[in-house]
C-alpha cells in the first residue's frame, strides 16, 4: 500500500500559529510601546519634570534637537540625550 504524503501546508501550520502567537504577544505590543516613548520624547518641552533611564530627577531647562538640559539641584544641571528620558513625573 501507498502512504498518503501529507500536505506541506498542514506540516507548516505550527510554525505559523507560533509566529502569530509571538507576533501578537511580543513583537506587537513592544511595538507600541517604542512609539508610545517616542512620542514622549518629542513632546518634552521646558519646565517638565522627568526621571532618566539612570534614575535621575529633574527639571528640563532647555530642550535641544537631540539632546536637553536637566536642573538635578541648585546650580546643578547636566545636559543628556532625550532618549535617556524615562518617563514624565505626573
């Protein structure tokens, strides 16, 4: 007797739901998130307080194509690329 071969779409479907499963749990939401962020970054303006990937504290006293100054105390400011923002204090 012959045996049936099987269809090689039908051998292929596992890979393709985890591919979709991975799609929709991982790569799509970090997706999001980036744009999110990037948004924020472009919407800094002066006076924002913000907290930096490091852990920093302060205030924006001047903001820059690429990068911003940052107010940690008095008489105390650092300059720091935006994409080193965190987030936003609310």
């Amino acid at each position: 007797m012959e045996q049936a071969t099987p269809n090689p779409i039908v051998s292929l479907m596992p890979i393709i739901l985890i591919f979709i499963v991975f799609y929709f749990l991982l790569i799509r939401p970090q997706q999001k998130r980036q744009k999110e962020h990037s948004q924020m970054l472009s919407e800094l303006k002066k006076g924002d307080r913000i907290v930096t990937n490091g852990g920093i504290y302060g205030m924006i006293t001047n903001v820059k194509e690429k990068t911003l100054m940052l107010k940690i105390d008095e008489n105390v400011k650092i300059e720091l690329q935006k994409s080193a923002v965190g987030y936003i204090q609310k």
